[in-house]
C-alpha cells in the first residue's frame, strides 16, 4: 500500500537510520520529497556503504549525524526541528546481549528512553514509531507443541497456526528479549502518561537488499550470504524452526502508512511481519538457495541457542484493520530478490574476488 505524503516543515528522523531497514525507510522517504535525518553511530558493518548509497541518490534529502542514542545531548538536538521520529537504534542481537548484558541494556533500554524524552521535551506532538521485537513473547510453543511436516514444525493445536496476537502475553526471555521489553512498555507508557504519538512494531524476521545479515541477526540474507560466498552455515537446533518473514518493501510501507495514520495507531501496539502466508523454515530456505545456486549450501548443525523459539508466526490482523495493509511481496519473489542484490553486493564481490586471486 502506499501513503499519501502529507506535507510539513521539518525533518524526519531516523535513529539508526544506516541500518537495512532504516536505509530502505530513509530511500522511500526522501524518494517522495521528505528531509531525512539520519542518526546513527556507524558502528556496525556495513552501514557506511548504506550512508554512501542514500547520500549518492538522495543528497540533497539526507544528512547524517554520527552520535549515539545513548548520549542525551545528541538526542535532544537530533529531535529539533523533527516532524516525526521513527526509533530503530538497537543492540540487535541475542548472543551478544548474552555476551554484555549491561551493554545492551544502555542501548536498547537507556537509549530509548533518551529518544522518548528528547521527543518529549522538544517536540511532543510529533509521531514516534518504534521497532520492538517478537522476542519479548518469549520462546512460546515448546517442541512438544509441534509436529513435523515436510521440512518444517507446525502447531499440533490449529488454533495457533494463527499465528500470536498482540495480547500475547510479554514473556521476556535472554537479556535482549528483556531489554527490548522494556523499551516496548516504556514506548506505550509515554503515549499513556505524557500523552506522546507513540507506536510500537513488534517485529518479526525481515529481509531484503541492504541486509548484510550475519549469524546473530537477519537470519534470511546471513543464509545467502555464506552460501554465495561458498561458506558454510551453522544451523542452531534442527532446521524445522520456522518464521513469518517479511520483505522490507513490505515493512518499510507499514511504516510509511503509520506515519500518515498518526492518531489511529497512537498509543498502540501491533505485530509486524509476514504472516502466516508468508512463512519459512530454516531446511525451506537451504532448499530454495540450493534452487537458486544450483548447488546444497554447506550446513553444520549445533545445539539449540538460549531464547530460540522452534515456531513464530505473527498474526497482523490488527494493523491491516486500521492501515489497510497486508504484505504483497511473497517469499519466492522476495528471495529471489534479495539473491540478485548480493550478487552484485561488496560483501560477496569481495570474496569471490579473493577466491580467484
């Protein structure tokens, strides 16, 4: 779906912004006319490339400003001027939250606190949306719960093959889960209390051109990746794990939609992903890469990682009956997709350079 601009003085901002999704959301916003302010600390990997291909399309529409959520300063003036704010600075990873607990606390739950009160203090009215996760329902249906069919679990019960609501009960699991939790009810609660534009994404699995997955977080182009690059990948658990995926086209116009439609998704909270038409496990994907390459990827398998949820699929009704949206990007498509945009990629160019030499 798309939205109809509506036009005000200011900019949109976007904490990390030099992100996949913050990259995508920042290329659609300045396509249609919008100033995009990036802010981001450039320190994953990658995302300099991200900033250099808006900036080479769109340099008349994006500044960036390199500084970090966890300073309150640069916040505050980050959020002047702003005619909305959408919030996806994260430590994104379960493992490493596991590694440095205090770590991705500061940033996912410090850090947007700081977000919410430099929005509150300067720019009250503005629209914030914020990108939780599915994390915080916690790992839901043990494997008990679930049968083996083909190369995928599905739920015993049919009732779940929903997919879990938005009153899914918040089970915060691994230090991430509970730090993206918290920033989640502290979004809510400044809707609530202080009376902010605030909406919160809980996310599920997203993928699409300018991912650089790896194998701690963007799951789908980590696959990829190693496969083209002739590197083996590492599956933890079984490989009947399943998720609902969604291709970023898809979620960037969720997000475009949200800002059009401030005031009916104010306050609230929906799940944001594929779906249950648009579902994949972790053997499905190996198989359609093996499609695509003509070749099996190398696999390795390793126990089960703390927090892993053996089935996740999002049911998003809620947001399609206030926004009108629905995904219109099927796997297949998306995957396919995402595969031609790594081949030309500087993260599999190089390595295929570094083979032949």
């Amino acid at each position: 779906m798309s939205a109809t601009p509506i036009r005000r003085e200011g900019h949109i901002l976007i904490t990390g912004g030099a992100g996949f999704l913050g990259t995508n959301i920042a290329a659609a916003l300045a396509a249609r006319g919008d100033d995009v302010l990036i802010f981001d600390n450039l320190s994953r990997d990658h995302v300099r490339e991200n900033v250099s291909w808006l900036q080479q399309r769109y340099s008349h529409r994006i500044s960036l400003r390199a500084a970090d959520v966890r300073d309150l300063d640069a916040a505050n003036d980050a959020v002047r001027g702003a005619r909305a704010v959408i919030h996806l600075a994260a430590q994104v990873a379960v493992t490493t939250s596991v590694a440095d607990p205090i770590a991705d606390f500061e940033v996912n739950a410090r850090g947007t606190l700081n977000v919410l009160e430099a929005v509150r203090r300067h720019v009250p009215q503005v629209p914030l949306l914020f990108a939780s996760t599915n994390k915080v329902y916690g790992k839901l249906l043990p494997i008990e719960a679930l049968a083996r069919q083909g190369q995928r679990y599905v739920p015993r019960d049919p009732q779940d093959a929903a997919g879990f609501g938005e009153s899914t009960p918040l089970s915060l699991y691994s230090p991430y889960g509970c730090s993206k939790g918290a920033a989640d009810q502290y979004v809510l609660d400044y809707a609530r209390i202080y009376g902010l534009k605030t909406t919160v994404f809980r996310m599920s699995c997203l993928y699409g051109p300018h991912q650089f997955g790896n194998e701690d977080q963007g799951w789908v182009a980590h696959f990829l990746i190693s496969a083209l690059r002739g590197e083996p990948t590492s599956i933890y658990g079984d490989g009947y794990q399943v998720r609902d995926v969604l291709e970023v086209d898809d979620a960037v116009s969720a997000y475009l939609l949200a800002l059009e439609k401030a005031d009916a998704v104010s306050g609230a909270v929906f799940n944001l992903g594929g779906g249950p038409e648009n579902t994949l496990s972790l053997r499905e994907l190996l198989d359609a890469i093996e499609r695509m390459e003509g070749r099996p990827p190398a696999v390795s398998f390793h126990d089960w990682r703390p927090g892993d949820q053996p089935w996740y699929v999002s049911d998003t009704r809620a947001f399609t009956r206030v926004a009108d949206w629905t995904p219109q990007v099927n796997v297949e498509t998306g995957l396919r997709r995402l595969h031609d945009w790594l081949l030309d990629s500087s993260v599999v160019q190089q390595a295929r350079r570094e083979a032949v030499a």
